[in-house]
C-alpha cells in the first residue's frame, strides 16, 4: 500500500514536470514565433523605417534633440489608404532602428494636421519653454476638409505646438493659427529654421506653383519678406515640401544655399519627384541663376523628402517618402503602407563648372551592414555574359567599382521576375526598367516604361555602383551618390541571381563585387 501511495505520487509529480515543460516548451515557441513573425509580411522592408500598421506618406518635423532624432510623418491610423492626416512619430538615436511612439498631433477645430517641420527654441524666444529647458516647437499645415469641400480657396493655414519633455506630449498653440490665408489654395508644408544673417526665424512656404519666405522674431508672428520661383524650375503640378539650407562646396571655402521643392506631377519619370535648386540667400531673398531644371534623384519613388534641424555638427540629413503619388494607394501591402528611404547625407560638388548636389547613405548604416563576403573581380568579355548568386534574399547591399560604361545588369528569380538597369555611357544616360519585376498590374502607371536618368559627368576612372536592396525596393547610387534612383520593386520571390552583361567592344571589369547582407532593424 504504501508502495503504490509512492508510485502514484511519484507519478503525478512525473505529470506536472511533463505539464509544466510542455507549457514552458509551447510559451517559447509561441515567443519564437511571434518574434519571427514581427515586420515579416510580404514586402515589409527590414532596414527601411516603415509605420507599424496603416497609412504613411510625407517625413515631418525632422529635428535632433538631447540625443534623439525624431521622425514625424503624415499618417492616418484608421486605414492604408490616405484619409484625415495626424503626425505620426518615431525616435532614434542612431538613425539606423527606430523606436515607434504615440502619434504626436491629432487633428482638431481648426483642421487636419498637414506636412511642416520642428525646431528646437534654444533661446525661448516663444515663451513656451526656458533657457534651461528649451521647447520642441512643431510647425504646421491646418486643412481644413468642410472649407475645401465648401469650394473655398482659404482652408490652408499654418498652425504651432510645443512639447517640454522630448516629444512625447504637445500642446497646440491657443493662439492657431499664427499664418492665415488670404485665398490661396495650395498654400502649406512650412520648413523652419534659424536664420543667423537676420536673427529670426524663417519659414518657407509653397504657394500653388512658388516659394514664399517668411520670418519672425518669436514663432508667433509672421511677416512674408519675399518670393521665389514663379518663372523659375519646373512647373509641371504642385509645389510642396520646400527646405532651404547653406552647404560648403566640397574642395573649397565657398558657401551655397540649396533649396529642395517637391513637384507633383511633372518629375522626368512620371508622377513625384524632388528637384533642387543652387542659389545665394541674403536673409530674406533666395536667388539661383540656374537654368536647367536639376532632380534630387530621378528614381521615381523618393518625393516630399526634407532635412534635420540641429543636426550634431550642422551635418545636413535627408529622408524622403518611398513613394509616388501616381500609385501610392494601390502598392500590394495590407498590413501597412509605404516606407522611408535610407537616412542621406547631402552635400554640393562643383564637377565640370556644374553644382550638383550628392545623396549618400549615411555612415551610420556600415554598422548594420555585414561586410565580410567574399570580394570578387568579375571579368566580362566583349558582348558576353556572366551570372553570379545572390543569396541574401533581397536584404543586401550589392556594390562593384569600374570604369566601364557600356553594360547591362540584370536581376533574377527563379519565376520569371526581372529587373534591369543599363548603363550606355556613349550617350551620357542609366536606363532602369522594372517592367518585369514582379508585381506591376496594382496600379497601370506603376511600370509603363523604362526610366531614363542622364549621367552626363561621370569622371573618366573608376566609379562604384552601389544597391541598397530590400523587400520592396531598390536604391541605387552612382560615383557615391552623384547620381541616384530611388524606385519600388515587388518581385514574387527574392532574386537569385545577377547577370552582368557587357555591350562594348573591350573587355569588362567588375572589380571588389560583393553582396552583403543587411540586418533587420526590428527587434
């Protein structure tokens, strides 16, 4: 008897030891699942910022503070389609993993909460904040959809909030809006900053087809002091987004200002685009004697992109929206919509007696770039071609140097997906086809053509060719940035392979090729 009353506890005890592992076991496996599931849909990018669920477009309120870089963005939590805009937010402190937070402004009486900027008032010349603590001021656009829909010119106003702790509450302005509208449609997207030549702050705005500039001693009170670009630039549809900032010409002591203005439609490519101007800025006036129309990437999807305020060391950093207005509604995404690009730093060369202003990646992304594949030199003979393996599962960065100028690239699966990019140095131009890259048919003007970007000054030695891949887009930059594309990919499995082709009558060399996988970003 008390041989069995020991069994059976013995027994039991076995029992709950074999419960409680199994519960342990599944626990672990539901966390391991859960974890790899996280930011794995289809087509979500694993090192580009992208919302947590629903919609996203325009980056906002880019400002560093107190060791943290913020992201504001145009965002509607309700859907992936766009609908009554809020300020989304995300931080980082090293620009490369982000960390997402509550929204930051939620529409109110005054209208929906459109594209603007941040700053920091180190002076407190607002009043919100102190020396010693000194406010995060956001600048924004009021929309207002019953004035819009009334058929009204004026339901775009410019209004202010403050937050004291970082960023993470605000408190709009009682006084909104501080820019009233005296009938202008499209009359939005203010770009602050701290103007040292008058000691105020300057505002720009878009006004329909042009810039307007404005300034102020306190954040409150505006006076518009000048106007840019109603006969100059590209005016194929809307203005949006402008940013102005001074940048030294690399090799030299000489100071230019470049002014970033958003067009949508009439970018080269179709839809979206970015095109830049180089000029001189007074304090109150902007002037450029620029005569050709000049595009911050001729890919066709970075738009809206603008720069950090009170960067460390005044480094000027750029982020776009991954999209275009031509189809970005319609992108085969469900849980979420769009993506940023890479965080860029911009700077100016003069090549050829020609300003031309350099997008690169920043330094910052090397520490997630796992550089320790294989360098290979690759061969081409004249009009032939040669295939390697790509193995990183459109998570990589793929890069060679050459002096060739006639060759053709081309990435494959095993299914049929295929994109091509061209470079015909003889007539001064890159060619990027992704008509047969996959998924196309969501939208008719996704993939209706090829896309032309004319690289007319390429020096004569040796240029890297540089791809940043993820799961739905492709970022390419030509001699470190000099010429960059910038577009959208939807392949139905990841390339496998790459095919060099060369098109001239010597021979190729791809020298130091390599495909480096890239970490997720999302813990």
């Amino acid at each position: 008897m008390k041989n069995k009353l020991i069994y059976n506890l013995l027994f039991a005890f076995a029992l709950i030891v074999l419960s409680c592992k199994e519960t342990t076991d599944e626990s672990l496996k539901n966390d391991i699942s859960k974890k790899e599931s996280y930011y794995t849909e289809a087509y979500r990018p694993q090192y580009h910022f992208t919302p947590d669920e629903k919609w996203m477009n325009d980056p906002n309120g880019l400002v560093y503070h107190k060791g943290v870089y913020h992201l504001f963005y145009q965002h509607y939590p309700d859907s992936t389609v766009w609908g009554p805009m809020h300020w989304g937010h995300a931080t980082s402190k090293d620009m490369v993993r982000w960390e997402h937070k509550p929204i930051a402004l939620y529409p109110d009486e005054n209208g929906l909460i459109f594209s603007g900027s941040a700053v920091v008032d180190m002076d407190n010349s607002s009043g919100f904040g102190t020396k010693e603590n000194p406010a995060l001021v956001a600048i924004f656009t009021y929309h207002l959809m019953s004035g819009e829909k009334a058929g009204r010119k004026d339901f775009q106003t410019q209004g202010i909030a403050y937050s004291l702790d970082n960023g993470d509450s605000w408190t709009k302005y009682e006084g909104n809006p501080v820019i009233g509208n005296d009938g202008i449609k499209d009359f939005r997207d203010p770009k602050v900053f701290w103007n040292e030549k008058e000691s105020v702050w300057t505002m720009l705005l878009v006004a329909g087809d042009h810039l307007q500039i404005w300034n102020s001693p306190n954040l409150k009170e505006w006076e518009q002091v000048s106007e840019f670009g109603k006969d100059q630039g590209a005016h194929g549809g809307v203005w949006e987004c402008p940013d102005l900032f001074p940048l030294q010409v690399e090799g030299t002591d000489a100071v230019k200002w470049v002014l970033l203005i958003s067009i949508n439609p009439g970018a080269p490519n179709g839809g979206s685009g970015t095109q830049y101007f180089v000029g001189d800025f007074d304090g109150k006036t902007f002037t450029s004697y620029q005569k050709e129309n000049k595009w911050l990437d001729l890919g066709r999807d970075n738009y809206a992109g603008v720069t950090y305020n009170n960067t460390p060391n005044n480094e000027r950093i750029f982020i776009g929206w991954m999209s275009n207005w031509d189809y970005a509604r319609d992108t085969p995404t469900e849980k979420w919509r769009s993506a940023m690009t890479v965080p860029r730093k911009l700077s100016l060369q003069k090549n050829n007696d020609v300003y031309e202003l350099i997008n690169y990646p920043l330094t910052a992304m090397d520490a997630i770039i796992e550089k320790n594949a294989k360098e290979l030199d690759l061969a081409v003979a004249p009009n032939q071609t040669k295939t390697i393996e790509l193995v990183k599962n459109n998570q990589s960065e793929i890069s060679f140097s050459t002096t060739g100028r006639e060759f053709q690239l081309s990435l494959k699966n095993s299914i049929g997906d295929s994109l091509g990019i061209v470079l015909k140095g003889s007539e001064g131009s890159l060619v990027f086809d992704r008509t047969a890259s996959g998924l196309t048919a969501f939208a008719g003007n996704f993939a209706t053509g090829v896309q032309t970007m004319f690289v007319p000054n390429l020096p004569k030695d040796e240029v890297e060719i540089r791809m940043l891949l993820d799961k739905s887009s492709i970022e390419l930059f030509v001699n470190k940035g000099q010429y960059v594309m910038t577009n959208q990919i939807f392949p139905r499995d990841a390339f496998t392979t790459l095919a060099v082709k060369n098109l001239s009558k010597d021979s190729l060399l791809l020298n130091r090729l390599t495909e480096n996988r890239v970490q997720r970003i999302w813990d």
